[in-house]
C-alpha cells in the first residue's frame, strides 16, 4: 500500500510539472508575441528616421526619432542622431534640450557630449562648447580626433592661440591618420556669422600654421560657391576668414564695422602674421573692414558701386550705410593696385584713398582696366604676387613685355585707340586680343566698331576729295589766270 501511495505521488508530481512548464511555455511565447510587434516597430522606425534623414527631410527624421526615444528604452546612438537631425534644422534650442536629457540618461557621455558641442559652436557660443569638449576630453580618452581638432579651433576664436597650438600638436602627434582621413579636403570649416545676408567663414588648415588671410568675394561671387582666392591660397598653409554674400546684388552694406570686429578681432590677433586680400567690390572691402586690424593688405582695383560718390546709378537704388570715408591708420602700408586710366578708379583712389592712407604703396598698371586681378592672372603673375604678399616677401617689379599676354589690356588699349579716333590701331589690338581669347566679346565688339569708324573715314575722305575736285572745276578760268600772272611775274623777275 505504501508504493502505490509513493507511484500516486509520483505521477501527481509529473503531471504537476507538466502542467507548470505548459503554463510556463505559455506565457513565454505570449510575451515573444507580444515583443516581436515592438521589436518590428522600433526597426521600422529606426529605419524610417534614417531614410528622412538621407532625404534630408528633417521634419520627418526628427518626429520618428523623437518616437523612439520616448516609447522605447533610452539610446546613445538615437539621442545624438536626433540633436543631429534638430542641429542641421536649425532648432539649436531643442537639439541641446533633447542632448541634455540624453546626458541624463548617460552621464558624461563623450559621444553625446561631442554632438552638443556642435551645436553650441553653430549657435557661436564658444566659451561654452569650450567648456563641453574638455568635459569630453576630461571623461574620455578616445574622444574623436574631430572633437580635439574642434576644441584647437573653439581656443582659436577666442584667441588662445597657446591652448589652440598644442591641442592641434596632440592631435598631429596622436591622430594623424585619423585627422587625414576625417578631412580629407585638408581643413574644417565653421561660421563664424551669418545675418543671413553676409556670412563670415573660418577655414582652419589641418597643419600647422601662424598665418591667417582674411577674403572678401568680388562682385561676381555668392557663397554657395568657393570664397576668393581660396584654391590658391589654401595652398599656401594660411587659414582662411573668408566674408560672403548671400546674392550678386550685396554691396556688404548688412555687415556692420562693429559685428565684423567683434567676430574676428580675437581670432585674427591669434595669429603672428595677419593678410586681407580682395579685388573690386572685395578690394575696396578689406580697406573698409581690415584697416584698424593693423594687417598686410592686398586690394586691387577697389571700388563700391553703391557709394554715393565714387560708384553708379546703383548707389540711387541701393541705401548706402557704411561711413563714407575709410579709416586713417598710418600704421599700415596697404598694396593698392589699380589702373589710372580708368576715370573711375582713378578718381577714388585720387581724391579719397590717397588721403585716408598715406602710407600706401600704390602700384599703377596702364591699360589694365577695372578688372586688375584677371590682367595679372592673364600676364602669369597673380599667384607670385599674392604669395609674396601672405608670405611677407619683397614685392618685385614684372616685366612690362608680359602685358602682350592680356587679351585684356589689348582691348583696353584699343578702346583708347579708338576714342582717339586711331581706328586702324584699334583693329590690329582688337584682332591680337581675338587670337589670345576668341571669346572676348568686348574685344570683337571693338573690331566691329573700328571697322565700321575705318569705313566712315574712308567715305569722309573720299568726300572731302570729290568736294575738292567740283571747287576745282567750277574755278578752272580764276585758276588758270592766277597760274598765268603767276608765270609772268617770275619771267620778269629772271629778266
């Protein structure tokens, strides 16, 4: 009886665990079921968000990210993708909101940390991103090679040049690969400003360097493309400040001398050599901008068209509010290069910059025309001469014979020719000009205008001629009896 007692138990037992691991069975699977609907729902998300983004549709990126920080767990990786998505939408505030709750979440997270660093340099807060990337640097070791090359440039805007030296010699000495294969062009680039219709833009070179050259675009120039002189000059291991436009028609009067300096005066002070450089519109703006920086300046052919005295009918239609006269520092000797036959750089450069700065150097190029820059470029001596000025080398005087090469200062000078009514001269400088640039339109214009002055010449003289001719012939008898007396009184006077 005691078995069969000890069997029941038994079987009561199994059946029991049975049950148990039925009822166990159960209600995992019903938690995988319920689960694998949550799991799809964060990846269809996740990847709905990356989709949005490689759209750059930032509305749309930044609503499925904010779902999956809120009804999933917490994640690195999605809170820094979503202040990204906010920073490129220029929501700065709630992109350093989300960032700070994700610190929350992680504490002195460097990769967290990096992104809002970022955003406090797009929000031009330096001091503070400053403070962020050596909170990064203090917590982690393995911060980006990006988050120790932007902490080197954050202590160059605010003129540590010191601190901003040896953080881009540990990045050099530490990460050289990775600081190559990051920026692949060489520099990084951050604005400095933007009013929305002019932008300042720092270029910091990946090497070494003591020397900064500030730009201005010429008239031609907006900034969806690459700023002034900056293909060369990136060559020449200078960082570049390079100011902008927004559109064609901006005359930098939306940039105020006082934001100018206050965005770069830290900055430019940094560095021990200090260079401005422009032509036209840009020429006439480092005058303008860069004179009490006490700098090196190159300016070719300067001149405002909106200015109300020096420049065009533009300056009816567009208000003028920089100070009408430029800045007189005898400190600096500004390069000044121009053409004094031109009527309008000439009068600018003769009844205003000669008296703002006495200690220029004023290089004059005849004939060159307005467009100084394009004639030294087309004579092979543009980048010689701007290297020499941002190296701080002795300027040189070029050989005159090199102006042949400029199919520009052939038209010009046939242009002269021809108001001096030398058509011919006109045709034959047309023509050379033609053959070194058959698309010169101004110079094949001034072929077509010397021709048809030649043909008008011609057809005066030949009218002259046929007048002279009827005189003749209407006086032939007064004519001949004057020839007549003429021939007696000189017999007499042999006799």
């Amino acid at each position: 009886m005691q078995e069969n007692l000890k069997a029941d138990v038994k079987k009561s037992t199994l059946r029991e665990g049975k049950k148990t691991a039925k009822n166990l069975f159960v209600k995992i699977g019903g938690m995988i079921k319920r689960r694998i609907p949550r799991i799809n729902a964060y990846h269809t998300k996740l990847e709905l968000a990356k989709t949005a983004m490689k759209d750059k549709d930032w509305k749309q990126a930044s609503h499925h990210l904010f779902e999956l920080i809120h009804e999933f767990k917490p994640n690195v990786d999605n809170y820094v993708m979503l202040g990204k998505v906010l920073r490129k939408d220029k929501q700065y505030q709630e992109a350093e909101k989300i960032l700070n709750e994700g610190q929350l979440h992680f504490p002195n997270n460097h990769i967290i940390l990096t992104e809002l660093a970022k955003v406090t340099i797009d929000t031009y807060n330096w001091v503070k991103a400053r403070e962020i990337l050596n909170l990064a640097k203090t917590h982690h070791d393995e911060i980006p090679v990006s988050a120790h090359f932007g902490l080197s440039i954050v202590n160059r805007v605010l003129g540590n040049d010191k601190e901003s030296n040896a953080q881009l010699s540990h990045c050099l000495d530490e990460h050289s690969e990775e600081l190559k294969e990051t920026y692949k062009k060489g520099y990084r680039k951050i604005i400095l400003y933007n009013n929305g219709e002019n932008r300042i833009e720092y270029y910091k070179m990946t090497q070494k360097n003591d020397t900064v050259t500030i730009t201005f675009d010429s008239i031609n120039m907006v900034w969806d493309e690459m700023p002034f002189g900056f293909k060369f000059l990136k060559k020449q291991n200078t960082d570049i400040i390079a100011v902008r436009r927004r559109t064609g028609n901006n005359y930098y009067q939306d940039l105020s001398l006082e934001d100018f300096n206050k965005t770069v005066n830290l900055l430019v002070h940094s560095y021990k050599r200090k260079v401005a450089y422009g032509f036209s519109l840009g020429g006439y703006a480092v005058l303008y901008y860069c004179a009490d920086l006490n700098c090196e300046i190159l300016s070719l052919s300067p001149r405002n068209s909106a200015h109300p005295n020096y420049g065009d009918k533009l300056s009816e239609e567009i208000p003028f509010k920089h100070n009408l006269s430029l800045t007189n520092n005898p400190n600096i000797t500004p390069i000044i290069i121009y053409d004094p036959k031109n009527r309008t750089d000439n009068s600018y450069i003769e009844k205003e910059l000669k008296k703002s700065f006495l200690n220029a150097r004023f290089i004059e190029h005849h004939y060159a025309g307005h467009r100084t820059a394009p004639f030294l470029s087309q004579i092979g001596v543009i980048k010689d001469l701007v290297g020499r000025v941002v190296h701080g080398k002795e300027l040189i005087e070029y050989d005159k014979k090199l102006r042949s090469k400029s199919h520009q200062y052939l038209r010009v000078l046939g242009q002269e020719c021809l108001r001096r009514n030398k058509g011919k001269w006109a045709l034959e400088l047309s023509e050379k000009a033609l053959e070194l640039s058959p698309e010169d339109s101004k110079a094949l214009a001034l072929k077509e205008k010397a021709i048809v002055r030649l043909e008008s010449n011609k057809t005066k003289e030949y009218s002259w001629l046929r007048e002279a001719a009827i005189q003749i012939s209407e006086k032939k008898d007064q004519i001949i009896k004057l020839f007549s007396l003429a021939f007696i009184e000189l017999l007499e006077i042999m006799l």
